[in-house]
C-alpha cells in the first residue's frame, strides 16, 4: 500500500502560473487590439472603395466637348457645378455647401444619382457615434434638411482651384501617385503631432486611416505600425505637377500649383477640422 501523500500547489508554483498568465495577456491583449483596429478599417476601407467607384461609375456619363469625364462637383466641362438638392425617402434635402467643390455637394450629387445610401457614408465605427444618416428613417421631427459633414465621414480631395493639379485629378486618371478620399483630421493643426485621428484619444496627436488613390488602390496609416509620418504620404504627384518627396495630407504648402495633397472635410478650403 502506498502511503505517500500527493504533493500540493507551492505558493512558488503559483506565483510561477500567475507570472506565465500575466505574460500571455501582455502578449495577446497588444495583438488582439491590432488585430480589432484592422479588421475596423477593412470595412472602413471597403466602403471608401465603394464611394470611389461610384465616383468613378459617375464619370463615365459626365463627359462634355473633351470626352474627359469628370467626378462628381465638376459637370462635363470640368467646371464646378451649383449646390444639388437631394431628395430622400422623407423630403427632399440640400446640400450644405453652395458649389461642387464642397464635399457636402458632391456626396449629394451622387446621392441623387443613386450610387449608394446615405447610410454608406458613414464610418462603421462612427454609425450611431455622432454621424447619422441624412434622414432617420420613419421620422422627420426637428431634422435639419440639408446634406453636410454631419451626414458623412470622409475627406476629398480640394479642387477650389481650376488651374490646380488636383483639378485635373478629379476625374478618373488611374493615377496611383493622387489621393482622392481619405479619413479626415480632427487634430489641432496639420504637422505630424498635431493631426489627429477622430478615433483618437482627443489630444494625442496621432492621425491613422485610409486613403485612396485614383487607380483604385488605396493605403492604411497608422503611427502605431511604424507609419511615424503619418499622415504625410511620399512620391506623391497631381495632375502634371511635380512628384512630391513628402506630402502631408492636410497641409496645402504648394497651394500656388496645387501640386500636393490637400483633403478638405467640413467645406471647400478648410484642411483642419475640430472636433
């Protein structure tokens, strides 16, 4: 008969287990995060693809004397068009800006032309976070009647200026070098430090997103994976300008040429937006 008893967990042991699970966690929950945040901006990704299809899909029909066809705020001739009303399942609502290069008019053009729901303007993350859709579905209560950045989730590219390279990328030029749609910044101003992700952490001066370019690909920032820059791009180039060595997305530092980036949000100039 054996009459040895069976040993028992040491406090040794234990701390040995508790120091084992404390690594893992530390392990998994840094990569469980990233792992959220990308599968976020895929979808992210995914509905800003769309919208630039539909820009794209657009300009096949919105050609003028040239045969260029131009994306939406810009009619046929490639001049800006007049703001657009949009009629929606319960009235019809206006645009917020007054001329095509207001991104509030160009959602609204292509709204009215039925290339996606208001719904698809939105962020995932930000669907009922402050955005909403033009109309809330069965009321029209205290609604404000018009299209604007309250209604939509992503920059576009400023085109203000006809004589601008970004003008001329406003139409479907497959180039691989000119971002067309972006996450926009919410930051205190422009400079790496000071662009800022709305998903972030209000004042720490870190910018992450997408952006799309006009062949169709598009490109996830983010400081957290070495991206330190962001959101300043390289070897960027607009229209027949030149390439831009660093080209920070919201920063219009050749606006005599209109040769960089420059992503416009809440109007048709304003790069910065607060929250």
């Amino acid at each position: 008969m054996n009459n040895a008893r069976q040993r028992g967990m040491t406090i040794r042991d234990l701390l040995i287990v508790v120091v084992t699970l404390a690594v893992l966690l530390a392990i998994a929950v840094p990569a469980i995060h990233t792992l959220k945040r990308r599968l976020r901006f895929a979808s992210n990704a995914d509905q800003m693809g769309g919208i630039f299809q539909g820009m794209v899909t657009f300009s096949q029909s919105n050609r003028g004397p040239t045969g260029d066809g131009y994306y939406p705020g810009l009619n046929g001739s490639g001049q800006l068009v007049d703001a657009v009303t949009f009629t929606g399942v319960d009235g019809t609502f206006l645009s917020d800006g007054t001329r095509g290069d207001d991104p509030s008019v160009r959602y609204c053009v292509m709204l009215n032309a039925s290339y996606f729901t208001p719904e698809y303007m939105i962020r995932p993350a930000e669907k009922g976070n402050g955005k909403s859709e033009v109309w809330p579905i069965g009321e029209v209560d205290d609604v404000d009647d018009s299209v604007s950045s309250d209604n939509f989730s992503y920059a576009m590219l400023r085109i203000d200026d006809p004589l601008s390279g970004r003008r001329g990328e406003w139409q479907a030029t497959q180039n691989a070098s000119a971002v067309v749609l972006s996450d926009r910044n919410v930051g205190s101003g422009s400079a790496v430090g000071q662009a800022e992700s709305d998903l972030a952490e209000a004042g720490s001066g870190r910018w992450e997103g997408q952006v799309q370019f006009n062949d169709g690909s598009s490109l996830f920032l983010s400081p957290y994976d070495g991206d330190y820059d962001s959101p300043v791009l390289t070897n960027t180039r607009f229209g027949v300008g030149p390439v831009m060595d660093a080209d920070n997305l919201f920063s219009d530092d050749e606006e005599n040429t209109g040769s960089n980036a420059a992503m416009v949000y809440q109007d048709a100039t304003t790069l910065v937006n607060q929250k």
